[in-house]
C-alpha cells in the first residue's frame, strides 16, 4: 500500500481573470469616499448609492488579500493505522475530508456527505526544478489551476460564489521523489482561511455566497470578517435571502433593475426580521444588499442577502454593532480593531478522528508542519 505523504492545501487570490465582485463601473455619493461597488442601501426608502464590499466569498481577492496555505497531509509514524492509507486518487469529482487539525487522515468520501475538498483534476509541473515556495504556490495555484476548474465545471463558476479555487501539492519529500503534481480543485472556505464543509459537487449546487438569516459577520478594522455570535461585536446581520430567478427568469438583468426589486423586498425582509418598522432606525441601523454581476448570474448565481449594518462617522467602514437587532443593540463610533488569528479548520460532521492503537501519535517530526492560514488585510 501506498503511504499518505506530506500534501499542502492552498488558496490563491483570485485569478486575475476572473474579475471579483463590484469590479463593474459603479460610483459611490459624493462625499462618501468610499471605493465603488454595488452594495445598495435602504435609507430612509431612497437609494443612495454603492458602498463597501460585503460578498464574503469574494473577500479574499479585495484590495489584494494574500491567501496562504491552509493545511497540510502529513504522514504519521510508521504503525500508525493512517501511516497504511492508500493516497487519495487525483481522479477529477472525487471528494476528500479529514477531521485531524494536521489533514493526516484525509479520505475519499461521498460527495453527497460533508466534505473539504473536491478534486477538478491534477496538472504536471514539469517545468518547475525547485521546490516552490508559498508565494510561488500561489501563483502557480492561480495559473495552472483556475483553468482546471473552469474546465471541470463547464466554465460555470461564479468567481465571488461560495466556493474558490483550491490545490493540494506534493510535500517536499514527494517533490525529492520525483512527484510534480498539482492537485486542483474547489473548497468554501471563509475569508480568515477556515475551511467549511460542503454537501453535494459543486457543478450541482447553487454557488451564491450567501448566509442564513440569524447569521452575523465580524467587525475587522473598518471590514467584515467570519461569522460570529451576534450578542458581540460584529460588523452586519443577515437578514434573509432573495432569490432573484422568479423575478428574473431570462437574462441577466441591470443593476438597477435588481435594485428595483431588491430595495423595497430587503426593506420589507429587513422589517419583519426586526420585529417592526422604526426597529431598524431607532436602533441606527441601515439596509443593505449586493447586486449579481454578470459573471455571477452567468454561473447561474441568483441569491443575494439582505443585511443590517451601521458605518462610521467619516463613513470609512462598517462600525462596530454589538448585539442583534432583534434585541438590545449598542453601535460604536470609532474604528474596530482589526481581527486576531484566524479560526481553525472546522471538522466534517462526526467530530475528531480516532486515535490510533496505542494512543495518538505525533506527526512525522521529518515532514513540514502543516501551515497555519494567516489573517488577511484590507
């Protein structure tokens, strides 16, 4: 049998192109000096114009976000159960999944159960002679794999969706060995780097990054951040969801056609979600929504959030809003910090591995340690 051996897990940037959400020519109220995208808000009924990005899949590629490594398949002592696992197959739709912080005990499993990663196909560096380092991994995740999985998903692929492109590489002692493949694939992962599981291939999902009503996202510096408990600080609370295929059954439709619709729907959504409709201003919150941008709606996105939020004073960025809506609500008025370490990898449903015969083992002390993800900047 083949050894497990050392694989890291990457994320790029996103390709350069596969332009990120918000790219298109929209401006921003004077005054506001704020960049242009299309984020809408409801003021007091009147739309005022594009603020900040809020797209969560499509965060890592604003203002340059470096994505790090995010993990690695090390190979265990020899003895150790997993140290005898055949090496998962770079067969194209396979899926893999591990609970181990380290990925020492990655499996193929069922696409249809809660899975890490899945696999769009490898590609041959054979004219790479050195061992790369992380940015050269990055780059060559952006280069040689972003083809892969437009390829793999039939160029379906909503650049700012739920999902981004992923790899995993061969560890330094695979590449002494001669190995020079590069496993690209596809992973939903949040903007910090933690890893989130997915049920179902990606080719069948609905790839809209949206977040279930309830769901509120962290305040970091003047941006967002990973879902968190809504009684501390966050940066906004989603409201609902509004699915703009019933209203929009042909093709893709202007942005102020879907703000036609999504002002009044989000405002009414907004409303009932508070409990009334003077809770959201006396409580100085603010409306907001995305826009699909052609790209997206190609890929057949059509799901956007309504959100709750609050900006600064000088109108920088989100401020800080402490508690739910639907409760006791405190908004801040100066600049958050910026968030700390990022969360760790969450496991598939059905917890931590077990551990080995004879108790757990460390990994390999001869192979790289696994690369923690390391937090990104605005």
């Amino acid at each position: 049998m083949m050894t497990v051996d050392m694989t890291g897990l990457l994320s790029p940037s996103r390709p350069p192109d596969l332009r990120p959400r918000g790219s298109a020519d929209r401006r921003s109220p004077a005054g506001h000096g704020l960049p242009p995208h299309p984020l809408r808000r409801v003021g007091t009924g009147v739309l005022v114009g594009a603020l900040v990005m809020l797209a969560v899949a499509g965060l890592d590629s604003f203002a340059g976000l470096r994505v790090p490594g995010l993990g690695a398949l090390a190979t265990l002592p020899s003895g150790s159960a997993a140290a005898q696992a055949p090496a998962p197959p770079p067969t194209p739709g396979t899926c893999l999944s591990w609970s181990r912080p380290d990925a020492a005990d990655t499996a193929v499993v069922d696409c249809g159960q809660p899975h890490l990663f899945e696999q769009a196909g490898p590609v041959a560096l054979t004219d790479q002679t050195a061992l790369p380092d992380d940015r050269q991994w990055r780059q060559l995740v952006n280069e040689r794999c972003s083809p892969v999985v437009l390829a793999y998903l039939n160029q379906k692929f909503d650049p700012v969706g739920r999902f981004r492109v992923g790899a995993l590489k061969p560890s330094a002692a695979m590449w002494a060995d001669g190995d020079r493949e590069l496993r690209c694939g596809l992973q939903s992962a949040s903007r910090s780097g933690a890893l989130y599981p997915t049920v179902g291939r990606v080719a069948e999902s609905d790839q809209s990054a949206v977040q279930e009503p309830g769901t509120c996202l962290a305040i970091d510096g003047r941006t967002v951040g990973d879902p968190v408990a809504c009684v501390g600080p966050h940066a906004v609370e989603t409201v609902g969801v509004v699915d703009l295929a019933a209203k929009f059954p042909g093709p893709f439709p202007q942005v102020t056609d879907q703000d036609a619709v999504l002002q009044p729907e989000c405002a009414k959504i907004a409303d009932t979600y508070a409990g009334g409709p003077d809770v959201i201003k006396n409580k100085k919150l603010t409306v907001y929504w995305d826009n699909v941008t052609e790209e997206s709606w190609n890929a057949g996105t059509r799901k956007i959030n309504c959100n709750l939020a609050a900006l600064l004073p000088d109108r920088s960025g989100f401020a800080p809003v402490t508690g739910s809506v639907t409760g006791e609500v405190a908004v801040g008025d100066t600049v958050a910090p910026a968030a700390g370490s990022p969360a760790p990898a969450p496991v598939p449903d059905g917890g931590a591995a077990p551990a080995p015969a004879g108790g757990e083992q460390p990994a390999n002390p001869s192979a790289p340690a696994p690369v923690a993800p390391e937090p990104g900047g605005y």
